[in-house]
C-alpha cells in the first residue's frame, strides 16, 4: 500500500472539485480551493479527525470508505481504481456495492435536492441517495454480500417489507422477480446474480414459485404506497433513469399529478427531514 501517495491524491483530488458541484454552497471567505476536509468528510460519512488521518497517510480506509470517498470526489472510474491501489485494496466490480457511481446519474442525484432520490445497482444495492431519500426511506442497511441488495432482503427478512401495505406485497414480489430475471439473463453466469439466485432458491419458497412462471419485465416506473411513521402512507409516483450498461438506476419519487396530498406530504417530510423517524431502509 502507498499511504502517502493516497494522501496526496485525496488533497489534489479535494482541490479540484468546486462545493456547487457536489451541492455545498459556496459561502465567503474560502481559503481553499474545492472543498475543505470537513466537507469531504461530511459527504464521504466519516469524521474529520479521520479524514485528516487519511490525508495525513496514517489510516488505511476500508473498502467501503474508499467508495464512499470516490463518490463524495467525484473520480472517474480510473481514479477510484487507483485510488484502491494506493489503499492496498482489492478493486471491486463496477456492478458491486463498492462500484463508481455513474458521474451523469450522481449528477443528477445531486440536483434532486427536495425530491427523494437514490441510485442503486440492477440487484438494489443502495450506492448514493440524497437527504430527501433518506428521509423517506431511511438509510441503506451496513451489510455486503448478497444481504447488501434489496431483493435479497425482501424474500429474507420479513421486516424489510414494513414500508408497504400487506396487500401490495404479491405485486412488489412479481416485480422484483421479474426484474431479477432480465438481469440474470444479461449478466449470464456473473458470480454475483448466480450467489443471489442460489440464496434465495433456497431460502424462500415465495421466490422459488415466482422464478418457475419465467415472467420478464424491468422495473422502469411504478406507483408505490408508502408507509412512513411520522407522516402516514404516501401515495407517489416511482420513475428511474437507467446508466448506459443497465447497471445502475436513479431512483425518485414524485407526487401524482393533481395529488395535493401527496405533494403537501413531501413537503412536510423535507420539512421534518430524518429526526427520529428513520424507516426502514427499502425500495
């Protein structure tokens, strides 16, 4: 590993990415050029003190930090690799959780500032979401591996399907299902879909049942009732944008045209933000 070499790469990196670009108000009386240790600290989920370290080359971030940095710099799919060289780490797969976020999708995300919004890959990795998406569906679970994607989860773990109606649960599973399969069928034998598939052909007879109709269909938009614990179910509005490649999508959520209610409900849960009601985090 290069420690040094990482450090100095964070400082040039940081100095080059100008605050507007990653939604930070300029402000006055900037000394630095780009964006101070605290800001990138503050996009990246970590603390100053250990940013500083970072800089400093005295830690060595894991994995899951050095995405996060990657993301919160903005690098390119070059610079995030060498990045993880530097670290000593492995570089991981551009579908994977750890993978480069798509700069146009990011972009995007990044201007969504009241209107909840998340990229995911195609197995519902949770890899940026914005304040607002937070607030509605709270924060992605710390887990990796197959756990880590939100089909996984919903025919695992019965809790993970609180956010919806009982009885709009048979559709969602239909949909993920469906979707799992145009997937599978692009990616092939790829390690990741096939560990997925073998899980939940083993764990969920629900799955299992679904996976023999062979239907096919991308999730490209949907409308989803959505229950959250301080401001009752939301009625809205599901779009996504897809990356060239199929393999990330932003994720936001609207108001149905003429819905007042749902539009004075998003405005109340940017108003109230995150504050002690996280829900569970889905999709």
């Amino acid at each position: 590993m290069q420690l040094r070499e990482l450090g100095s790469f964070l400082r040039v990196r940081r100095a080059g990415v100008r605050p507007k670009d990653v939604g930070i108000a300029p402000g006055q009386r900037r000394r630095v050029p780009g964006l101070r240790r605290e800001e990138v600290a503050m996009l990246a989920g970590a603390s100053s003190d250990y940013y500083i370290q970072l800089e400093r080359g005295q830690a060595q971030p894991s994995e899951q930090m050095l995405a996060a940095l990657a993301r919160a710099l903005r690098l390119t799919s070059d610079e995030r690799d060498h990045l993880f060289h530097l670290a000593g780490r492995p570089v991981p797969a551009p579908h994977g959780p750890a993978g480069n976020l798509h700069p146009a999708l990011l972009d995007l995300l990044t201007k969504l500032e009241n209107t909840p919004a998340r990229v995911i890959s195609d197995l519902g990795v949770v890899l940026a979401q914005n304040p607002a998406g937070g607030a509605l569906l709270g924060e992605p679970a710390p887990s990796s591996g197959p756990r880590s994607g939100s089909i996984y989860r919903w025919f695992t773990e019965p809790g993970y399907r609180l956010i919806y109606p009982v009885e709009e649960h048979s559709h969602h599973s239909r949909q993920y299902v469906s979707d799992l399969r145009v997937v599978a069928g692009r990616r092939g034998g790829d390690d990741d879909v096939q560990e997925v598939l073998r899980n939940l052909l083993r764990y969920s007879e629900e799955f299992a049942a679904l996976w023999e109709l062979q239907h096919v269909a991308v999730r490209r938009s949907d409308r989803k009732r959505i229950v959250h614990p301080a401001i009752g179910v939301l009625d809205l509005n599901c779009l996504s944008l897809f990356s060239e490649d199929q393999r990330q999508r932003l994720l936001w959520f609207t108001a149905p045209a003429g819905n007042s209610t749902s539009a004075e409900q998003l405005q109340l849960l940017a108003a109230i933000g995150t504050q002690d009601f996280q829900p569970s985090e889905r999709l």
